[in-house]
C-alpha cells in the first residue's frame, strides 16, 4: 500500500504534476544536460522526459538551486531500463535543485572513461555511475578522487577502486533467488518425485558484477534438484562463463540458444526452462525457441526489468515472468544518498530511518567487496512479475499504463 502510494506520487512526478509536499515534482530550473551530455544518437529517454511545462507554475515550487552540478553516467541506452534510469536520477536530483549532467555511453568502455573525464574536468560535485565494465574505471576513479569528488556506484557494483563511497541497487542474488524459486514453484520440483524436467541457464554479462549474483541466486536454488536429477541441464553448461551473455546483448543471446537447441534438443528433446537473468537475454532466447524449437509445450522463461516487449512476451504467453525493479525507487535512495554526501554527511543506515521512503531498502555492510574492502550499499526490494499480477504491480501503481489490447507502456 505505502509503495503503491509512492509509486503514484514518482509517475506523478515524472508526468510533472506536482503534489503539494513532494519534492520530486520540483524541476531545477537550468540543467545544462542537454548541452553537455554527449548523448547516444537517438535519445529516447530525453524524448519521453517529463513535460515540464504541464507541471501547474502555483504548485510546482521549483527547488532552490545548489549552485552544484551531478554527474550522472548511464551505460547505454540500447538497454532499455538504463533510460528509465536516467531519466528518474536526472528528474530526482533537479528537483532538489542540483543541475544535472547525464550522459549515455554506449556500452563502449572507453566511451564511459571519456565521459567521466569529462564530468570530472567540468568540476560537477558529484558522480553517480552505472558501470559499463566494473573493473575498467580504476584510473579515471582516481581521478575523481584527486578532484575530491564522491562517486556513488549505481546498480552496479565498481570494482577495485577506492573512490566510491556507496553503492545502491536492488538486493541482486534475490532478484535470481526469486526466479529460482519460480520455476521451484511452477514445476512443484519438491513433489517431482520420478519427473525429470529438462532446463537451460542464460547469464548476463561477465563485466557486470551483478551478472554473476543473478547466476548464483539462482543456481543456488535449482542445485538441489540438479544434483537429484529432477532438473537434467542437457547441454551440460552449468558454470557461469558457458552461460554468460556478452554486454547483456539480445542477440547474441539467441545465436547461443539457437545453437543449444540445435545441438540438443533437435531430437524431439523437450525443454522446460528457459532461465534466463534478465530481459534482454529472455528476448533472444524467446526469439530463439520461437523459430528454432521443435516442440509445441509452453517452456518457461525467466527475466528480469519489466522491459516493453518481454511484458507484451508476458501478456502472449512468451515469456513467463520477470523480477521487476522499481528504478523509480532506486533514484530516489540515491538522490537521498547523493544529497547527504553533498552536504558532508557521513550516510549509514539511519538515511534509511530518517528518509521518507515508502519502499523497502537495506544497508547492508557485508555483501559487496569490490576488491578494496566493503562498499556500504544500499539494496532495494524486487518483485515478481507474471501476468496474473502485473496489473496490479505494474500499471495500479502508476509505472506502466496498459492499451486496450492489454500491452503495458511505460509511463517515462
Ligand atoms: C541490471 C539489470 C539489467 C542488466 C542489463 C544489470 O546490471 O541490474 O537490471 O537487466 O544490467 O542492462
């Protein structure tokens, strides 16, 4: 309920009607982003931006400015959540009065050093960074710390480096706990007795940290029954790197899976699941069984995002479910968080206590090392998402708007 509530009040936000009392419907009033981010040709994000001039001028009180610019790198926009993503960071730390510079890099690693030396030469006062590669950004962090700048690790944890101060995210081996347990559920694998159900993993991206605590929540719950034969992985690719899809990349997920089902299942072998990390691998490997696949049964195919067309995978039967993120919730944390940091606060778990969040968050000091020691993190709650229920995760909580035909939109 209290969630729902704050979901409201975000889409409300982003469609620039401002509620009296929420900061978030506050524009600042100059961000120099547009001029300063070497943004990806087509910006979409930019496009679906909310319309600022419907916000009603007598209540949208625009937030006093700071006088202090964040810096805010996303790793590309091919990947559809990372506009969500910006879009909500760019929105949230405007209205509190921070201009904004944010830019989209294209999932080329050199790209994202540049962008961030960049950043860093434009003095912003703060960097909040979803990494492309997580161990490329060791030199251009030091940078950042030479110029005295915090850096917050958004979504994705930076490794080896010293420089960041706070990672946020979602609660990353849950949200493969949650589809491990799905497909536990679906198949009933507890009372399987003699049932053999067969099942192939699809994995993220090696340069991801996250990749590899989605893989294990996952495998973590499924092992039991591949050790007991309920779960037969027929090609026999069970470790993290045979199952690892290059920068998440929808393509390159269906020619593996294209292969895998050629290689083994051509015979008439019937697969059951699909486990995939995410959503844009589950669009490959959907793409992949719906051409490539002899067999008529429904398999079950797992992701993660709420991405447009995995949700419309959902409402035709496709796709079985994902583990949904509220980005929205993720820029708020991390507007919190950042504002702290700029105010020389020393951030711990009372932000949590003190914030007027209405969604669940953990700090959590003892799951992300990133090499140099423990990163403090602050770690949000995923959800499943099926098509019994995505209405009312979904479109009652203001995130996705849903046509006639049923399809859900997102509402930025
Ligand atoms: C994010 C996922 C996303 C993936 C690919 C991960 O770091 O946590 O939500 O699906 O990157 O964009």
């Amino acid at each position: 309920m209290k969630k729902r509530f704050l979901a409201m009040v975000m889409a409300a936000a982003m469609v620039g009607a401002a509620l009296a009392g929420c900061a978030q419907a506050a524009p600042a009033a100059q961000a120099p982003a547009e001029e300063a981010a070497p943004a990806e040709e087509a910006a979409p994000a930019e496009e679906a931006a909310p319309a600022e001039e419907a916000a009603p001028a007598e209540e949208a009180a625009p937030a006093e400015a700071t006088g202090k610019t964040v810096g805010i790198a996303m790793p590309t926009q091919s990947l559809e959540r990372w506009n969500r993503d910006g879009s909500y960071l760019k929105d949230q730390f405007e209205s509190r009065g921070y201009a904004t510079e944010l830019v989209f890099s294209d999932n080329k690693i050199e790209q994202q050093v540049r962008d961030l030396e960049n950043m860093i030469a434009d003095q912003v006062d703060l960097l909040v960074i979803a990494a492309i590669d997580g161990e490329s950004l060791t030199q251009v962090l030091a940078d950042a710390k030479d110029a005295g700048i915090p850096v917050i690790a958004y979504d994705r944890l930076i490794m080896n480096t010293d420089a960041i101060s706070y990672y946020v995210s979602f609660d990353n081996y849950t949200v493969g706990t949650l589809q491990g347990k799905y497909v536990e559920e679906q198949l009933d694998l507890a009372n399987a007795g003699d049932k053999v159900y067969n099942i192939e993993f699809t994995a993220g991206d090696p340069a991801d940290n996250n990749a590899g605590f989605f893989f294990n929540g996952a495998y973590d719950v499924l092992k039991p029954y591949i050790e007991a034969g309920t779960l037969n992985v027929v090609s026999g690719q069970t470790q993290f790197d045979q199952v690892a899809t290059a920068q998440w990349n929808t393509e390159t997920a269906l020619k593996r899976f294209q292969n895998i089902l050629a290689s083994y299942y051509s015979d008439g072998t019937q697969l059951d699941v699909a486990l995939c990390s995410n959503d844009s691998t589950a669009l490959g490997v959907t793409q992949a069984i719906e051409s490539d696949y002899a067999g008529t049964n429904s398999v079950i195919i797992t992701g993660q995002d709420g991405d447009e067309a995995n949700l419309a995978n959902i409402v035709d039967g496709k796709q079985t479910m994902t583990v949904y993120k509220a980005v929205a919730n993720e820029a708020v944390a991390t507007l919190d968080l950042g504002d702290a940091l700029l105010k020389g606060e020393t951030p711990d778990e009372s932000l949590i206590a003190n914030s007027s969040w209405d969604f669940d968050c953990a700090y959590d000091v003892s799951s992300y090392d990133n090499g140099t020691g423990i990163i403090p993190s602050y770690l949000l709650v995923p959800t499943v998402v099926t098509k019994d229920n995505m209405v009312a995760e979904l479109v009652d909580t203001g995130y996705y708007t849903q046509d006639d035909a049923g399809y859900l939109h997102p509402t930025n």
